[in-house]
C-alpha cells in the first residue's frame, strides 16, 4: 500500500514540474503627491454680522413717554430714538430742575461779570491802602520815637468835651511793636486776597465759580439725558424692546441698532492649522445654509490676533467683507466658507 501511494505522489510531483509557468504582469508603481490644502481650499463655517451693532438700554429708571422708531426705520448719528419721563416721574423732574437752576445761576454770574470786575477793583484798592498804612506805622514804630493821637475830655463850663491830643513816645514798648507787626500781616493778607480776587474777574466772571457752575451744569445735563436714548452711529433700528407707558431701567435693554451698510461673515470653526493659509486680502466663496445654490463673494478683511479654545481647539476669528448679498440672507445665518487661493 505504502509503494502505491509513493508512487502517486512521485508521478503527481513530476507532472507539476513539467507544467508551465503562469506569467505575473507587474502591477505599475503610483506615485501620490498629497495636494496642498490652499489648493483645494480652505473651508470654515460662519455667521453673517452687521458692520456695527450695539444693544441700547436707558441709564436711569423711568416710564417711556415717547418711541420715535419702529423695527426697520433707518436712523442717524444723535437721532432721538425714545425718551423717558412720565408725569409722576419725580427723578425726572428732579433733573429737569437742577439743570434749569444751574443755568440760570451761570447766567447770573455771566451778566454780573462787569459789576464784579468795578466792586473787586475797589476792594482791592482800599485793602492796598490799608495795608500801607499799617506798614508805614510798624516802620515808624521800629524806629523809634513816634506820636499817635488820645482822646482828652476838656471841661467847658458844665460840660465835657472830647479833644484829640497828639502823644510823643521815645520807645514803644515790646507789646505796641508786636500789635503793630501783627496789625501788618493781617492787612497784608487781606491785600493779597483782594488780589486773587481781581485776578479772578479781571477778563471775565469769577473763573472759580464759572468752573464750578460748568461742572455743575454739565452733570446736570447728563442727568437729564439719562432720561433719552440717542443714536450713536449711522444705521437701522433691527428690533424694539419698549412700549409708551414701560416702566424701564438700566437691566432691560430698549433697541438693537446695527450699521447694514456693510456687511461681513465672521468664521467660527478655523483652527490653527488653517488660519495660517489664509490672508488678508484672499477672495472666498461664502454660501449660505439656506440658500445653498446661491453663493457670494467676498474678501478677507482681518484675521484675528487672539484665540479662543472650543471643543479643545483652538480657534480664530476671521472676518470677511461680501462685496454682494442675497437680501433673503439675514443677520446670523449660517454660511460656509471657502477661500480661494489667488493664480
């Protein structure tokens, strides 16, 4: 049995060594280069923002007397766009009140800057005159000798009548020398004051108080503007918060204005590795979510110099000015972006 099966397997081995060789066709060697990243273009997800917004809210509580503007109405720098102060108001009347008593204080002093300037001059020639005075008795007195008047009552027949008599002294005693010192540098101090006083009002009202009376006024003027909200820029009223009759404060917030003119997508998901392939300047493709057949172009207008971490990324902010917009695109959509790298 074991010669049998020997013998198969020597005619079986013989037979393979005798078939011919199948050929292999090599399979060609493919060289993959990994396309840069800028020419397939970078991709990044955004928002769609305004140029400028700003949320408006009033410094001061109050009720709303008056809304000038409605959701969509187009308004100017330092256009009024609502303001408080209802009848029972009392911090309102208040302010009104204080600013009309400073004005008319600031008036007051205005109109009596002329009568001020004659009554300081004469104030300040008297207490000149009387500080010479007191200076020429104190040199006298350092000298020496020297007389001052007395009184002496003279009996004419049965009555006393007072007369002026002139006494001689040689040395005044250590006492008279100090008054008269002391007399001096009270006149001269009241001269010197007389002086600051002139300065004050020479060229005009008295420049302390008109310092004053401005501050003043211009404290009392933002207290009443507390009570208004103004326009700050060039721009459209996008949603109103307020009603006539509202009691309102600082926490609530009254308008949200934006400056449409112009408008931008700002990139929300452009890591570090990304962001270095893009530049100032660069053209990109900006398509919105819900309009994606409709795309829009636009150009990098800043790269943003600080990082936040989302997700454990780090991100930049990129901004892009569209040079066109589909006016069904509104604020906050979301688009995709890809940047183009220029040939």
């Amino acid at each position: 049995m074991k010669r049998i099966v020997l013998g198969l397997l020597i005619v079986w081995g013989a037979a393979a060594c005798a078939a011919p060789r199948a050929e292999v066709t090599p399979l060609p060697t493919v060289t993959l280069s990994e396309p840069s990243p800028v020419e397939q273009g970078v991709m990044a997800e955004g928002r769609v923002v305004p140029a400028r917004e700003t949320t408006l809210a009033f410094s001061a509580y109050g009720t709303v007397a008056e809304v000038y503007v409605k959701a969509g109405d187009r308004v100017r720098a330092g256009d009024v766009l609502a303001r408080l102060g209802g009848p029972n108001d009392a911090a309102y009347a208040a302010a009104q009140a204080e600013l009309v008593a400073v004005q008319q204080a600031l008036d007051a002093l205005r109109r009596s800057a002329d009568l001020a300037r004659a009554q300081a001059w004469i104030a300040l020639r008297q207490a000149e005159e009387e500080y010479e005075k007191a200076e020429n008795w104190y040199e006298e007195l350092q000298e020496g000798e020297y007389t001052y008047p007395v009184i002496r009552y003279v009996k004419i027949g049965p009555r006393r009548v007072p007369t002026i008599k002139m006494v001689k002294v040689k040395e005044p005693d250590a006492e008279t020398l100090e008054d008269a010192r002391a007399n001096m540098e009270l006149k001269k101090a009241l001269y010197e004051e007389a002086q600051r006083a002139y300065e004050r009002v020479k060229d005009g009202p008295d420049a302390e108080q008109l310092a004053l009376l401005e501050a003043r006024l211009k404290a009392a003027q933002a207290s009443v503007d507390a009570f208004t909200l103004i326009a700050p820029f060039d721009g459209t009223v996008m949603d109103v918060n307020i009603a006539v009759g509202d009691q309102v404060g600082p926490e609530r917030w009254a308008f949200r204005l934006a400056d449409t003119d112009t408008w931008y997508v700002e990139t929300t998901d452009l890591n570090e590795l990304e962001v270095v392939q893009v530049r100032v300047g660069m053209r990109a493709t900006v398509v919105a979510d819900a309009l994606p057949n409709v795309p829009m172009r636009g150009v990098v207008e800043s790269i943003g110099q600080t990082f936040y971490v989302q997700g454990g990324d780090i991100l930049y902010r990129v901004k892009i000015r569209l040079e066109e917009k589909d006016p069904r695109v509104l604020w906050g959509m979301t688009v995709e972006v890809t940047f183009e790298e220029e040939e």
